[in-house]
C-alpha cells in the first residue's frame, strides 16, 4: 500500500465510469488501458491545473474530443483524469476575437460571457478555478503590457478606481451567480508591470506599480466579503530565474496582501534546468513567505505539424533525457511536477493541453500552433501525458 505524508490525502478510485464511482485503494485503468494506480489530489493539497481558456471556442469551431477513442466533453475528460483546478484568462474587451472571423464571427471570446460560461462547466463538475485578469484587450506576456483602450487616457488616480472597480465588478457579478473563483490572477506574466505606460514595474516605478496592483488585490478582498470563497491571489512572472529581481523591493513599495508567486516554466524560454527547478521553488517560498505555484508550462509530445499553423517548438533545446514523444513528455511532466513539490510548491498548471487544432482563428493564423504540445493526438485522443495529473508523487 502507498503510504505519504499525512498533508495529503490520497484517494485511489476505481472509475467503472466517467467518475460516477470510486472505490478506495483500488487500482484503476488509465487512457491506455493498462492498470495502475491513479491518485487525485485535492486543491489544498497540491493544485493540479490545467488552462482551458480555448476550449470553448475550439468546441464552437470543429473540434473534437476523445478518450478512448470515444467523443467526450473536454471538461468531463480533464476532470476523469485528475484535474483539479481549471484556469481562465479574462481580457477586457477583445473585440478582435470577433472580427478575425468576419461575417462569421457571431461573439467574442475570452471574455466576461465566454469565461462565464466556461466556469459554470467547471463548478459543475466540482473543480476550482483560477481567473487570470490580463488587465488588456489583448495577450498580455512579458513583450506586451497594452493597457485597456478604454482606460488608455487615465491618469494614475483614474487608472486605480477603474481596475479596482472592474475587478471589483467582474467577481461580484460572478458571485451572484455562485461562481466566485477560488484563484485570481492580477495581471498575466507581468515582468515590465502591466498596464502599461503607468504600470511599469522598472525604472524607479515600482511604487505606482504597486500601487495600481494593490487596486485588483483590494477589489478581489472585498468582493469576497460575503463569499463562502475568499480567492488565493497570485502574482504572475514568467520563467523562474526571473521571480527573485521582480519580487525584490516591491514589499517595500506596498505590495504584500497576495498568496502565491506564480511562475511560467516553459523549457523553450527558460534558462533553469528542470532538475534546479525545486531550488527556485524553494528560495522564493522562504524569502517571500508565499505559496509558490506554476501556474504555465507545456512540453511536447512529437515534433509534426498536423495542420498549417506554424508550431511553437524549439528542437534545439529539448532535453536529451525527454524527447518529444508520448513517453517523453509525460516523463518530462512527471519530473517537473515532483520539482515543484519537492521545493514545497502548492501547483502546476499546463497551459492549453487541449490546443488540439480546429477551425479556430488567432491573429496569426487558423487551427493550433500548439498541437504538438497539447494532451491529446492529432485526432483529438487522450495521450499518455494526461496522466502525470494522477501520478503517486512523494510528499
């Protein structure tokens, strides 16, 4: 028998269903039919993540999901396989996931409606959420910050009141409903700052930095008040190296009422070795005294393209040790997520494992340039990756 720390609590379910139930300390059959044992993590214990946010519109746009060769809702197959809490991101008003399909485009996508929708699938099927505020119109990363264009002509003062005030009115809304989410997300690999010009974290700015994130993490506070769900709040950087020089001195500049320090890992950007990746972790938990998570990372699974969508791949700096093959990747996936818990983490996320390529257009072309990095084949099957959410980590 499995034995672990008493911090976690294992549940091993035998699913003669979807999920419908579960019989303790038995073994269950994983997506390829072979018996193994499958243990799923509670969010309190170790949040196994995954980001959804184009789900819904692959849905719209053709695509398909299967798990064992059979049509499944991608949100049932995620929660089968031992995800535990599902990620969205939240642009302002992104108009332009409208227009890009001309007279064909009928709404918008990533937005308050569409992340609506997406949690209510989520909450029912009794998984958490993480809502990622981008506090854009469009992708905010460490190469773009572009302020809302309705907020553009705001002053500093203005700029506070109005994050706080969208924030505020987001999570209010969605509480009413029952769908207050149990992550939030101020700002998406925010490296400059975000909101930019006056967001910029750089160049003796970070107290107005601090300032206008003290806005959202003041807005999700209150909107909590009368909520059974007080949101943990993340503070997001991309790649890991990157963490210790953002996070320095912005104590001192006022920010401090947050949870997590959530990190993107992506090997093709990252200059850690998965093998140093618990050494990050650990540094950044104790010199911060927060939670630390991935909230991003993906690695690939084959090196083809299935559609015309150039992919975002990187051969040259795969890891000799993990190829980009079924086993590679779910090997890869194992590793860094036993990283992440022996450095005392509280996650992972991977970021769109279910990309899979459809009808979908982006700004830079139509179907998936992730579909060699996703959990699922080209034809849209369950791979073997998927089942790294329910491998038996040592606590």
């Amino acid at each position: 028998m499995l034995t672990m720390k008493n911090n976690v609590l294992i549940v091993l379910c035998i699913c003669s269903s979807l999920f419908t139930s579960c019989n303790k300390g038995e073994d269950v059959k994983n997506n390829n039919g072979n018996d193994t044992i499958m243990i799923f993590y509670e969010p309190d214990q170790f949040c196994m993540g995954a980001d959804l946010s184009y789900i819904n519109q692959i849905l719209d746009f053709g695509g398909t999901y299967k798990d064992s060769g059979n049509i499944t809702d991608p949100y049932l197959i995620f929660k089968k396989y031992g995800t535990n809490v599902v990620r969205f991101r939240l642009f302002h008003t992104p108009a332009w996931t409208k227009e890009i399909y001309g007279s064909e485009g009928k709404q918008m996508y990533n937005d308050f409606a569409d992340v609506k929708l997406g949690i209510e699938k989520v909450k029912e099927l009794s998984m958490q959420v993480c809502l990622d505020f981008h506090y854009s119109d469009n992708w905010a990363d460490p190469g773009k910050q572009i302020v809302p264009k309705v907020w553009k002509s705001l002053g500093l003062e203005q700029l506070h009141d109005s994050i706080y005030n969208y924030t505020f009115t987001t999570l209010t809304k969605l509480e009413e409903e029952g769908l207050m989410p149990e992550f939030v997300q101020i700002g998406n690999e925010i490296n400059p700052g975000f909101v930019l010009p006056l967001g910029n974290r750089w160049n003796g700015n970070k107290a107005n930095c601090a300032y206008l994130l003290n806005a959202g993490i003041e807005a999700v506070r209150n909107a909590a008040n009368n909520s059974e769900i007080n949101p943990d709040i993340i503070i997001h950087i991309a790649q890991p190296e990157n963490a210790d020089n953002w996070f320095e001195g912005m104590d001192m500049a006022g920010l401090t009422d947050y949870d997590i320090i959530g990190l993107s890992y992506y090997y093709i950007w990252s200059e850690v070795h998965i093998n140093n990746v618990s050494n990050y972790v650990s540094v950044l938990k104790g010199k911060y005294g927060k939670e630390v998570m991935i909230v991003e990372t993906a690695y690939p699974w084959a090196i083809e393209y299935f559609d015309d969508y150039n992919n975002i791949i990187n051969t040259e700096k795969l890891l000799s040790d993990y190829p980009a093959t079924i086993d590679g990747q779910y090997n890869y996936l194992v590793k860094l997520t036993q990283e992440v818990i022996d450095g005392g983490g509280k996650g992972i996320f991977y970021w769109e494992p279910g990309w899979i390529s459809s009808n979908i257009k982006t700004q830079w072309g139509q179907g998936s340039a992730w579909e060699c990095n996703t959990l699922f084949d080209f034809q849209g099957n369950v791979i073997k990756g998927m089942n790294y959410l329910t491998y038996p980590y040592e606590f």
